[in-house]
C-alpha cells in the first residue's frame, strides 16, 4: 500500500491568473512524487449548499434557471454560495437559500453529504440537505437581484422524466433524486 | 410560465482570461432579460467519463489517487478526460479510461447518465457508465505519466463506509455508490 508522500504533489511555483468574485485561478507547478514536474491548473471556490425540500404532498420543490456556462434553462434543487460569514456554518446558507429561492422555512434540515464536484481542477464543495416539515413564509427574504427564477414542484416520476428529456441535467440534482429515490425504496422495505 | 426569452442572458462582451490545457477561463458581460447587466464568470471544460466497473465478486473497482486542489488522497471511480479525436465518442473514452486505470477490457459498457458538474460557473460534462463481464488485460495501456493510481475492489458496505470517513468524497463516486446500492434494492425486489 502506498503512503501518503508516494502521491504528494507539491507546489513548486504558484501563479495567480484571475482572482473573480466567484472563483480564483491559479496555475501550479507541481514536483511529482515520482520525480519530474508537472503543471495544474486550480479553480478555487468558496463552496455552497443544495437544499433537497420535499412538500407535505411528497414532492420536490425545484428552481428553473438560465446557466450562462450552459446556455440553457435547466431544473435544479434550491442551491447557492456560501456567504464570507458563512464560511464554518453551512446549514445557515441552506436556510437562507430556502428561503430566497423557494420562499419556505424550514427547523427540519438534515444533513446528507458534502461532496467535491469537480476534484480535478477546483476544490469546489457542496455540501447537500434535505427539509421537510415546510413552512410558507409571509415576506420571504428577496432573491438575488441578478437571478430569474421559477418555482415548479415535482413528483419522483416526474423528476425522474425530467432527466431523461435533459431538463434535469446537473451532478447535484442527478444526485437528489437518486438520493430520493432510494429513500423511498427503504422506507418501503 | 416564463419563456425563454425571460430568462436568457445575452452576452456583450467576453473577454479571454486564461487557455490552458485542461480548462478556458471567461469572464462575460451579459446583458439581464429584466434590464441591466452583470458579470459571469465561464470555466469551459472538455468534458469526461467516469466509470462504476463491478467484478464478478461484486465488487466496485476504485482507484485512489491525490488531487490537488484539495491537497489530499482520495478514492474515486476511475475516469477521465475525453480527448479531442473521442469528441462525439465519450464510451471509447469510457473503454480507454477503464483500460489505463484499472488493466479491465469489457464489451459490456452501459451509459447510466450525462451531468453538468458545476453549471453555476462551469460547462464541464461528465458522461457516466456502468462496466461489467471484466475481462483482465494481459499488456494493458499505460497510464498518465503524471499520474500515480493506487487500485482497491470495495463492497458496497465499504464503499458506503469510506464515504463516511471522507475517503470518498467527490460528487461521481457518491452518485455511483448511491447508483449501486439503488440498482441493489431495485432487483431485490
């Protein structure tokens, strides 16, 4: 089995190529653990939350969007950056996003995972919660002010439709409604 | 419903931030469809496959290896980046990926799912696929030369375990266990 220092890239040079609002790039140059160099590029990222809100009704509360990278109007979960003082309490964000972009509260929030979603290039975490128990608010906090959104509520058949036509169509919700999926499965069994 | 139109974001001005091997950085200008504008910024990606291959013990082969935007070791389905003659081919990246990290040849590859990893700054695709009758290589393809791979068979309550621990902890691989183990129940019953 191999120790940790027979993977260990390090950081012989680090240049700073964009530091942006949402991401930093950076370009590295690496000694390999085998010897010889190598070059990585870096995206660096703040990290943010996906909120899986099922209704009463049993069905998944979901946001359409336009994705500028994708050019195109997709279907995801509820899903947002981490704020600065955010940073070390993910679960504040879930609620906040909750609230901006559905308009529902929630003191049911579970914990479900945090993952990388592109650990090649970037560090960019994601940690996901599910909420249930929801609550309409009166005067939800407003939306980001450079986001157009539609509210749309899905059955599991009808999220699952929505994969395969492609309207669903990213890591995260792909992963929400398997996730579902297989928490209806044991509760059944 | 909102319409297309009311959602798009048209681009005035895009200006080239970085080219490099793996990744293109952008930063946009777009013009808001409810007036105004704001900046957006692109990470365009080639794209890549990732691969769930199970042997016939019933095991998920993984593969551990360190990234380096989040300077650890970990373990992850193998996978890989679509090269430009497999543009329109991702299952011969699939095969090819599947070859050079594990030594495993199949004519049993299945497509599960295509998604968008990041789609909030980023068009990276990832194609995903099931691989099984396993059939070892006697001279398999090399791997990156700038790669060090270290190859494990888990259960799926390990692999569920290592999740747990953190040891998995990328978006594919947390989709293929829970894949797995829903493709599990889903025969059972």
């Amino acid at each position: 089995m191999l120790e940790y220092k027979d993977f260990e890239e390090k950081t012989i040079e680090r240049k700073e190529l964009f530091k942006g609002k949402i991401i930093d790039v950076f370009l590295d140059e690496v000694a390999l653990p085998m010897g010889g160099v190598a070059k990585r590029e870096l995206v660096f990222h703040h990290g943010g939350v996906g909120i899986i809100p099922i209704t009463q009704e049993n069905k998944l509360i979901m946001v359409k969007q336009f994705r500028k990278p994708l050019e195109k109007v997709v279907l995801e979960i509820p899903a947002g950056k981490i704020d600065p003082g955010e940073g070390q309490h993910p679960e504040k964000t879930a609620l906040r996003e909750l609230e901006e972009e559905t308009g529902y509260r929630t003191e049911k929030l579970s914990y479900i995972n945090e993952m990388y979603l592109s650990p090649g290039f970037s560090n960019e975490k994601l940690y996901i919660y599910s909420a249930t128990d929801l609550v309409k608010v009166e005067n939800p906090r407003a939306q980001d002010d450079d986001e157009v959104l539609e509210l749309y509520e899905l059955t599991l058949e009808e999220a699952k439709e929505a994969i395969q036509t492609g309207l669903i169509c990213d890591a995260k919700t792909i992963f929400a409604v398997n996730y579902w999926e297989l928490w209806q499965y044991k509760n059944k069994y």
